[in-house]
C-alpha cells in the first residue's frame, strides 16, 4: 500500500469506488481484477468480494479504482459478463460515516405513487421517466428487473404530489408506449388507489 492511498479521506475513497453485482458464488478477487482490467484498460486498486456467514461470495462486491474518472469511465461502459453471467455496476452509494446522525426515516408512504403495467421489457428507466414527465414532473422511477436485465413489465413512480399523479394516471392510462397500451393506476397505500 502507498502512503497516500492509506491518508485518503473517507469520501474519495467511496467515490473512485464502483459496485459490481450479479457475480457468481465462485468468483474471486483475481478473477474480478482482471476482468476489470482487461474490460476497462485500467487496473483497479482494490477489490471487496462480499461473503456471506457461511463464507459463500454473495453475489456482489465493490472495486475501487485508482481516481474517479476511472471508475466513472468504468460505470458509463458497464462490463461485459463474467463466466456467463451478466454484471451490474453502479456507483457505490454512499453510507453514513458511525459518528454521523442517523437520517430521518421516511414516511409511511407519498400521496403520489404511480404504478405503471405492461411496459416494455426493453424500455430503461430514462425511457419511462421522459415519457411520463411530459405530463407531470417526476421524482423517481423504479423498473424492477429480471436477473439478466431485461425489465419486468412494471414501473414504479413518485411525482411531487398526489395531484400530479392523478394527472399521470388519467393521461397515460391506455395510452401506447414503444408499441404497448399501458396501464396506469395509483399503486397500492396511496391517497388515489
């Protein structure tokens, strides 16, 4: 180990680090450094396999990189699988430090959750989200996906208020999208539903 890399700050380790998922219970380190490295052109810096109790990988692992244009160059050209399977990568999302204060928790639920059916399985987050921003502004969409990526035929959206996702409803419901009537409803717990 080098003297600067130990004298890192918490936070620039945490954003030159990338998460990977969908790995295979007899990955290794080796196995995800090279993989990284001959994906990327870049060789990482380290490597944390999360294992379960009884000592089988879980699944998922985070890979720090030596800056963090490494590891954004990494995340915006994803990895090819790894023995077949396919990876996900994304940013490392950010923990609260111990000594920080705990974040408030969330209500119970927002008055404007939208769930939308019969969406295509080729469609991305970004997809649904424009689509449904022409009608009212959104907050976050959520596209469940299947193990090899592909979606599942559902999306989940929070708008700013309950008045909007009724607009969103009323406007999206039945209409097409890439080739398919969606079905818009209020999704369950919410004020509309």
């Amino acid at each position: 180990m080098n003297a600067s890399w130990c004298d890192d700050s918490r936070a620039q380790r945490a954003a030159r680090t990338v998460f990977v998922g969908g790995l295979g219970t007899t990955a290794t380190a080796g196995d995800v450094v090279r993989h990284v490295e001959r994906a990327s052109g870049r060789r990482p810096l380290d490597v944390f396999l999360n294992r379960r109790a009884n000592g089988t990988l879980a699944g998922f692992g985070f890979v720090e990189m030596r800056s963090e244009d490494d590891a954004a160059r990494v995340v915006a050209a994803g990895l090819p699988p790894l023995a077949g399977r396919p990876l996900i990568v994304k940013r490392r999302r950010r923990r609260p430090h111990r000594d920080e204060p705990p974040a408030p928790t969330p209500t119970a639920r927002l008055p404007a959750h939208v769930f939308i059916g019969n969406v295509p399985a080729a469609a991305s987050d970004s997809d649904v989200e424009l689509h449904v921003a022409a009608v009212a502004p959104v907050v976050t969409v959520g596209l469940p996906r299947a193990r090899d990526g592909s979606g599942i035929g559902v999306a989940f959206v929070v708008l700013a208020d309950a008045a909007d996702a009724a607009r969103v409803v009323a406007a999206l419901d039945g209409q097409p999208f890439q080739g398919r009537a969606l079905r818009v409803t209020f999704a369950r717990g919410t004020a509309g539903a």
